[in-house]
C-alpha cells in the first residue's frame, strides 16, 4: 500500500482511452492547449493529450500520457513535458515532447478507470479494489462528505496555513477519490510533488514478507495475538516539514490573493512517505523499542534480551504482537499519540490478505483476493495465431494479470512462483501462446489453499530448514537452468514457512551439479540473514547465531558427495562455490547438508512446470513437516 498519489490512482490496467489513435478520437471532445514559451504549462499527471507536427509535415495526431515535466528548475525553457506514447509505432516509450513546435489538445473530461466489484461473503457489502471516482461525480453528496472529512483533518493537524499571495512559487492541488464501498468514499487531497524538482531522500521502508512470516511464527510460538492498526491519515500527523512549500488551494477552496503555506508533509510531496517513516521511528525508539538491524520496517521490544512484542510498519498500516507489557508500554502509547482509524485482531484483513487466528494456528489466506483474478476473454480465430505477438491491449490485460499472480505467489502461494516468474520473462513481447499459457496459470486458483503458523516450542531442537532444487537447461531454448528454495523454521514436527523463491540461475551453467550447487549458495545465504533476524529477535543483537543451526537439504547426490569429498569436482569456476559451502560447514555457520529424494524434495516445484504441489501444500496447510 502507497500513500503517494502516483500509487494510489494508478491500476495496473489502462483505461480505453489509453489506446493508439483511431477515427474514434474525432468524435471526442477536445480543447486546444495554448502554448507559451517560458510559461509552466499546468497538465497533470496521467492527462491524456494529442499532438501533431505544427508545420503541418505530419498531420495525424498522435496520443500520449503525461508523465510530468520534462525541464529541470533552472531550464530557460518551460515548455517541455514528459509524456508515455500511446501511439503503436513505437507503442509504450517515455519521451520528451516540446509542445511550442507541436499543435496540442487535451481531452476535456476525465474517462473513469476500470471498476472491479466482487461479493466477500465476509462482509455485508461489496469489496471494491479499485475505484476512482471522475471529476463529473464530485459534486454528489457522499462525495462532498468525503472532502470536508478530508479538509477536517487537515485543519485538525495544522497542515496549512494561509498566506497572502505575493508571487510566490506554487505548486498545484488535485483531488484524488476512491469508492471503498456503495455508501463509503474516500477523498484525498494532494499535491503535485513533481512540480517541486527537488532531488530529495524520498526513499521509505516498508516490512518485508519475510519479516511478517517471522512475526506470525514468533506471535504463536508465545501465544500472542496478532492485532492490526491503520493510523488514519499518517502522513498529516508526521512532523513539520523543514522547508518551505507554497501550494496553490483546490478550486472549490481558492479565496482571492491567498495561497497556502504547508507546515505538514501532505500526500503527493516526494519525500512524505520518508518524514513518515522518520517520524514514527523516532516516536518508537523513545518510547523503548529497537529498530532491527536487518529490517528497517520492524520493530521490536526487548528487556534484558528477552522478546515482549513486534511492530511490522507498511506505510500506515501496522502488524503489532506482544504480551500485556508491550501492549501497555508501547500499543498505548501509540494509541494516545495517533488516531487510528482501524484496530482489528481475531479475524481481520491486512493490505489485502485475511488473518485468522484459533488456538492451533495462525492462517493467511487469499481467497478473497482470487475473485477478481480472471482468465482473459480470447476469440477463437485469435487463438488459432499461437505465434502472433500482442497487440497493446492484449499485453495490457496479460500484465494486469500477471501482476494479479505475482502478489499471490508472493504471499501465500508459492506453487504459482515458477510460473508467474516464467511469464514474466516473457512481458516485454509476449505472444498469443503465452497469454493462453497464463490463462492456464489461473486456473490452479479454483482449489483454496492457506498457510498456517502453528505454534513452535523454539527450545525444542529448533532449527532452520533450507530446501534447494534447480533445473538444468530448462529455459530459453535450453540455454539458462532454473533454480528455487523453500525455507522453514522447525521445532519438534512442526514447521513455519519463512520464505521461498523461484528464479533463473545467476549464470549460464554446464551441468546438472553447476546448476544445484547454485540454488544451494543461494539458499544457504538467504537462510543466513533470516537466522541472524530471528537471533537478534529472541536474544538480542550480537547473540552467537550459531545457536539456532541451519540443515540444507538437496536431492542431487552427485552435490551431496562433492560438498563432502576431499575430491575437487573437474570445474574450477564450480570449486570455488563448493569450497563456499564447505567453509560454511566448517565453520559451523551451516550445521548439515543432507541428501533427499525427488519425491521429498518441496522446493521441485518452484523449478519446473507441472511439477507435484501435493506435498508442498500439505505441509504449508498442515504445519508439519515431519522429522528432519
């Protein structure tokens, strides 16, 4: 989730009107945009515009989305701005457009984005991911609702104040509107950051999954509720700004000779998700937590290197888990300093996956989620041209979906990695045979799968499993090989999934054993950085982490003996990665490598295609992995 208006208003699917120029376009409603030199041209983000050659050499419009401004702040010129091509040839290129040569029009109405309504049998009215409310529809009273709750907040945090207006440089405003349901709507106010050019820090972390799955797994295993918060309007109630903005107010707001001087860093600056950051980090250091040295988006409460509680931040959405005196040092005070707007434990949703919690486990779910994901209408004498690439339309839905799949596989589904990967190789020119692939892809939706997090008596042998696999010469007319791995945190029989991947190997490869020894490297430092994670967590930083031990397991025997043999293996490139694992082993940053079966190996599906998620899902459902 983005609080920055670029995010926040944009679908990964275009609207119609993003779409190559057609006869369509005459019957349409344009105006003319006159240009000045040396005049800041007021166009907006996304505006869609159309141009042709001044002199006439080229009298067939063209069409584009504008980006932004395409001068620097000490450009003489002001007339150039960055704009994405919708025209085919060539179709989907950033270029710098000079309107003074060109002639320009500008659509006179905004065109409504897609809307994805589906039935949630969890709540009592219809989810809607995505809705953006047009311009037409402001003046409607729900609507009116949402923007004087809006501007309520902002004079409730003292974002602005009012200032004569004596030619100071302004920025612009815009209103940004979604619908969260048939009655609710949201209205943000934001400001056009782009126009400010300053080369500012705007960088803001964010939890990583990995981070998440360590805090379900923690949560249990000390038979903690995992509660959810959504600080209401986050980034008005960061700190003041250190610098001074001038914004131009929104139409419906403007008073003669007043602009507004912003004191808050309101939505749309490039740097508020960062003040946000900054200022909620320095709330929870003084308030006694620890910032993780691995994770700038975790926090964690320790005293005398014993684990209290978590905070996960995602943007203004919190995970939080803990006992009764991190809930009181630390929630309550968090409560007391911001308004929240959600506060949810039990069965709740997080940035868009459902949270269950009983007394056996901790479960996530997409279900809900996979509604809106739908295969891709394509005609039958289409399909017969298997080899045709995709006109910009057609490449718009395949990314669309991918993008659908991507988040899955990302969060709780693992057995989509490869494929979502695979096709993803393929985004610059797919062809028709790869969207009927995908098309494929979706329908391993149809059965419902979960992750569950049981509870791990961490005293118990506790260990972290790394599960390693690759396919050789698998990819690219047989050229790159495949890789993947599956990691867990195991106490006793029962299991937590901490993360998994699906990728190409980091170079061409010559053989079978070139091609595993590089998922085990892989896996192996992936499983090192999530140990030094946990340590610091339950023990505190600078714990020896050889306390909790690493078993890999791989089911090439031809890398089993060669990790274990005095006997280098032919490729000196090779020895070189071996003796690092080796090293690993004799240092005991690695307790043991272990050889599997096929058919025990978890990690074959995230290699290949088609392979058997039978037992992959059973563990991740079931939570246990059995004795390794």
């Amino acid at each position: 989730k983005s609080e920055s208006v670029g995010d926040e208003n944009r679908d990964t699917s275009e609207p119609d009107e993003f779409q190559s120029a057609s006869s369509s376009d005459e019957n349409q409603d344009w105006v003319d945009v006159v240009v000045k030199r040396n005049k800041v041209l007021d166009f907006k983000s996304e505006d869609v515009i159309r141009y042709k050659s001044a002199d006439h050499t080229n009298d067939v419009w063209q069409r584009a989305s504008v980006i932004g401004p395409g001068w620097k702040e000490n450009s003489v010129r002001k007339e150039d701005i960055n704009v994405w091509n919708l025209v085919k040839e060539p179709e989907g290129t950033t270029i710098q457009l000079r309107l003074s040569e060109c002639q320009v029009q500008k659509k006179s109405h905004d065109s409504p984005e897609q809307i994805m309504y589906f039935e949630d049998k969890n709540e009592t009215e219809s989810s809607i991911y995505t809705v953006t409310i047009p311009k037409e529809r402001y003046a409607d009273p729900l609507v009116q609702k949402a923007m004087d709750e809006e501007m309520a907040s902002w004079k409730k945090y003292g974002v602005y104040k009012e200032v004569q207006d004596v030619g100071q440089r302004t920025i612009s405003t815009r209103w940004v509107v979604t619908q969260k349901s048939t009655t609710q709507y949201k209205a943000r106010l934001v400001v056009r950051g782009f126009e400010e050019m300053l080369e500012n820090h705007v960088e803001s972390p964010t939890g990583d999954k990995c981070s998440s799955r360590i805090l379900f797994t923690l949560a249990k295993a000390n038979n903690w509720n995992v509660e959810s918060m959504d600080i209401k309007a986050a980034f008005l109630q960061s700190k003041d700004l250190d610098r001074t903005v001038f914004v131009k107010p929104p139409r419906n707001l403007k008073k003669v000779g007043v602009i507004w001087e912003l004191q808050k860093p309101a939505y749309g600056l490039n740097d508020s998700p960062r003040n946000w950051y900054n200022s909620l980090k320095e709330f929870l250091l003084k308030a006694g937590c620890k910032n993780c040295s691995l994770d700038p988006g975790l926090f964690y409460l320790q005293v005398e290197r014993k684990l209290l509680g978590l905070i996960l931040i995602h943007v203004d959405d919190f995970l939080v888990a803990g006992n009764a005196k991190f809930k009181q040092d630390i929630v309550k005070k968090i409560m007391l300093k911001y308004d929240i707007s959600k506060h949810m434990t039990g069965t709740f949703k997080y940035i868009g996956i459902t949270i269950s919690q009983d007394s056996e486990f901790i479960t996530l779910d997409q279900n809900d989620y996979k509604q809106c994901v739908k295969i891709i209408d394509v005609e039958k004498g289409r399909r017969a041209q298997r080899n045709a690439m995709l006109t910009a339309e057609e490449k718009t839905q395949y990314l669309s979906l991918l993008g659908k799949l991507s988040w899955l596989s990302y969060i709780t589904r693992p057995d989509l990695k490869w494929d979502v990967y695979n096709y993803s190789r393929k985004n610059k020119s797919p062809t028709v045979q790869d969207l009927l692939d995908l098309n494929g892809v979706v329908s391993k939706l149809n059965q419902k799968k979960c992750i569950r997090f049981p509870k791990l008596d961490l005293k118990d042998n506790a260990k972290i499993v790394v599960y390693s696999d690759a396919s050789f010469a698998n990819m690219d007319e047989k050229v790159n090989s495949s890789r993947g791995y599956i990691i867990f945190l195991q106490a006793g029989e029962n299991a937590c999934v901490l993360t998994w991947a699906a990728n190409k190997v980091s170079r061409v490869v010559s053989s079978t054993l070139e091609s595993e020894t590089l998922a085990l490297v892989d896996g192996l430092g992936h499983a090192l950085w999530l140990r030094s994670m946990i340590v610091e967590l339950m023990f505190g930083y600078g714990t020896d982490e050889k306390l909790l031990k690493i078993v890999a397991l791989t089911d090439s025997n031809q890398l089993y003996m060669s990790v274990h043999s005095t006997r280098p293996v032919a490729s000196h490139r090779l020895r070189r990665d071996i003796a690092n694992i080796k090293e690993q082993l004799e240092h005991g940053l690695v307790s043991e490598v272990r050889w599997v079966s096929n058919k025990e190996m978890l990690a074959d599906p995230l290699t290949k295609k088609g392979a058997d998620c039978t037992k992959l899902d059973l563990v991740l459902e079931s939570g246990q992995l059995g004795q390794v």
